[in-house]
C-alpha cells in the first residue's frame, strides 16, 4: 500500500515547510519539499490542503487503569482517545492492579496491549523497597525506563526507604522516571489542613496541602541521588518554579504537563476536584514558569499523566476525591491553542511531544518525519473552531475537565505505522498497535 500525503506543510525538526509524504507500508519512503507532488504511483492520496502536518505524538506519561482498574479505563478506550488526539505512541505507568513491579506483571501488560491498543504502546517498570534484583533482567529494548514513587502511591511502591532510594539509583541501568512529592511533609500538611478546615477541606487547599516545599524537597533529593551515582533521572510533572531551579547539568531532565501548563490554582473555583491531580495544580506563577521553561530548555518533554477517574469518584475535597484527569484526547489541541497565545512556537511544540520523547527514551525509528522511519503522522487544521462537548469523549470514564470549551485547532487525521486509525471523526477500532522498541 502506498499512499500520498500532499497539499499540507510540514512542521519537522525546527522547519515549517510545504511537501508532501509518501509512505510505503507502514514507513515512511519519502519527503519531498515544495509544491510539487512527488511522481510516483500511489494507492492513495491523502489531501492536507490547509493543514499542519506533524509526527505522531509520544505521550511518555499515561495511566490507562489496564488491568485491575477497568472500571475507569483500559487499554482499547484509551488508546481510541490517544488516537483521536493525534497520540501514536504512549508509555503506561505502573500503578495497575497488579502493579507492574515483576516481570509476570510487565509481560500480561505487552499482552493485554497486543490484543487491544490501537496505538503503539509500551509500559514503565514500577521500582518498589525491594525489588531492585529484577533490574538486570528488564530487556532495555523493550521498556522506556523504570518509575519511581517518591511521593504518596498506592501499595508498596511508594519508596521511602534511603537505603533502597541509594539501590535503585545505584543499579538502574535503564532512565528513571521520578514522580517527586514528600510524603512527611504532605501529611504535616493535611493534618493541619484538617484541624483548621474539617475532615475533607476543600479541593482549592490542595496545593496547599501537596505544597511547594513537598515537591522541592523530593526532587531535590533524586537530583542530589542522581548526580551522586551519574543515573539517568527524567523528573515527571514538575509543578513549581522553585523546582526549575534544580534541572541542570548532565542526565537531569524534566516533564511539563497539559494540564500544569494550561489551568492554574485559579481554576478550582470553576472546575473543583475535575482537576484535582497529584503533584496539585499551581499558582499562575509557578504556570508562567513553567511555560517559560518550554523554551529555554529546562522542561524537555511534555506528557499528560492521563488518568481516568470516574465521576463519582471525583466526589468531595481534598482528602475524598480521587487524584487525576484524562486528557489524552485534548492534550495537542489544547497545546496548539497556547501555540496561538504566543507560548512557544509550533516548532517548539513538535520538538516537546514528538522529538524530544523520542530521543531521551532512545525511542527507535518513531518522532520524527524522515525517511524509512514509522509512518506515525497526525494532520491538524487551524481555523477551525469546535467545542467539547461530552458526546465526543472516548475516555471510558466519560467526562473531561475541557468540556464546554472551545478549540480553534482539530485533528483532523492520525497516521499510526502508515494506517489511518481516525479520520472523520472516527477510530479504527480494528487496527492494533506495535510495541515501541528502544536503543
């Protein structure tokens, strides 16, 4: 099969031009810059007539609930979102039922997803106390990296502990993702919280409570583990200006979220516990810290911590409600609308959700468009305006904290290894992913 993409410009590697893709199967076979259509015989022609074309997303930080928490989201819906968002790739976190902390548990993962993802997946290993010996075993072409709770999770796979803090950056051959809140000081924190406000303050006192010092303190501590055993550390959702502060020197990078880059502390009077995630959304300072960030290098990647909550879990405040939103199926859209505000530049986008992922987890063949590389492509059109509205939602858990808003930005069709998964607002719900390989 090949198929033509033409009429479009294309945005790759910090250009903006007009070209056309040809595409051979499930790579890439051609770019060709101009106006001019490339002369080959084709199977299909793929009109990008007022459109970007971009690489595929990699969104290196999901929670797709699969297995154990299906009841919120699994791997076919939310790889039918990521694919409506113009997301090919996506790295699961490893908080699932049974947490992905052995190699069984990884291994029904990979197996779950080859029969159901409709994008290219793969799967964080989850570092707990003690299980630093199942490190040499993890096939480094396989797996992005390994996930460290160093704040509050679930289970045992908060790590606390200094000696196995020492073990796991000492041994980890593969990057470390640390998700970096202090566990002592949030406990401080809600207990007061609850002397002074009752049992379940309300959710605007979370950043109160998951503080500015909490997340500080943890990540100054995976920099100072990190430079002392030359550890690869790649920092997930940072929160604070103050945390920017900490992200210099070799093998130290950090992640930036949709959502701590679009809503602010000012948001929980109108939206409440739907954006209620750990680490807290901010202050507008820390926010225009963080979008600064974007463009001097300090923030690297910029992921989305998809995680699906029911509704009614989602009830009561600080203490009550559930932790997390889905936004896999927004994160592009809503990222080209501060495009437009003038945040960062298209270019500059492409390089923190395609490139950039694709390079610090060594990704192969994927994140780019060039030649003999996957043909992971989404097409998204300016100008177009449309609003959310619950209908056209894809999570499971069937609601999002952008419903009601209105975008100027659509995707309007999404490549995976060469096969149109969405178009015309519609996912192929019959077409699978492959696994994401590495090094």
């Amino acid at each position: 099969m090949r198929a033509v993409i033409q009429g479009g410009r294309i945005v790759n590697e910090g250009k903006i031009f007009d070209g056309s893709i040809v595409v051979e199967g499930t790579k890439i076979s051609k770019i060709v810059e101009g106006e001019t259509s490339p002369e080959d015989i084709v199977d299909e022609v793929i009109d990008a007539s007022g459109c970007f074309v971009l690489p595929g997303i990699i969104d290196d930080h999901v929670h797709f609930r699969e297995p154990g928490l299906t009841e919120k989201a699994d791997i076919d819906s939310e790889s039918r979102a990521a694919a409506a968002g113009g997301v090919t790739s996506f790295f699961d976190m490893p908080n699932t039922v049974p947490q992905t902390t052995t190699l069984k548990a990884l291994d029904e993962k990979f197996t779950l997803a080859a029969q159901k993802s409709h994008v290219n997946y793969s799967f964080f290993f989850g570092a707990t106390n003690d299980n630093v010996a199942c490190f040499d075993r993890l096939d480094e072409h396989r797996i992005p990296g390994i996930k460290l709770f160093m704040g509050s999770s679930t289970g045992n796979m908060l790590v606390d502990r200094r000696e196995s803090l020492e073990r796991i950056f000492s041994s980890a051959r593969l990057p470390i993702m640390t998700h970096c809140e202090d566990t002592d000081i949030i406990n401080r924190n809600m207990a007061a919280a609850k002397h002074r406000y009752g049992d379940d303050p309300e959710v605007a006192h979370h950043p109160e409570i998951r503080s500015e010092e909490a997340c500080y303190e943890s990540t100054r501590l995976a920099v100072e583990l990190a430079q002392k055993h030359q550890a690869r550390l790649h920092i997930a959702h940072l929160t604070t200006a103050k945390e920017l502060e900490l992200i210099a020197g070799e093998g130290i990078t950090a992640e930036a979220t949709v959502s701590h880059l679009y809503f602010s502390d000012s948001d929980y009077a109108t939206l409440g516990t739907r954006i209620k995630c750990n680490p807290a959304i901010k202050t507008t300072q820390d926010r225009a810290a963080l979008r600064q960030a974007l463009n001097d290098g300090r923030i690297a990647v910029i992921g989305t911590d998809h995680a699906p909550h029911l509704l009614s879990q989602k009830e009561g405040g600080c203490a009550r409600a559930a932790n997390g939103m889905p936004m896999i199926q927004f994160s592009l859209v809503t990222m080209l609308e501060l495009v437009d505000e003038g945040v960062l530049s298209l270019e500059r986008l492409v390089e923190l959700m395609c490139h950039n992922p694709a390079c610090l987890f060594e990704v192969r063949n994927r994140g780019f468009l060039r030649e003999g590389y996957q043909a992971d492509i989404v097409l998204v059109r300016p100008n177009n305006r449309w609003v959310c509205t619950k209908d056209m939602i894809l999570s499971k858990c069937g609601w999002s904290p952008m419903e009601g808003h209105e975008y100027s930005w659509q995707v309007e069709r999404t490549l995976c290894n060469g096969h149109t998964i969405y178009a015309n607002g519609t996912v192929d719900a019959n077409y699978i992913g492959q696994p994401v390989c590495f090094r």
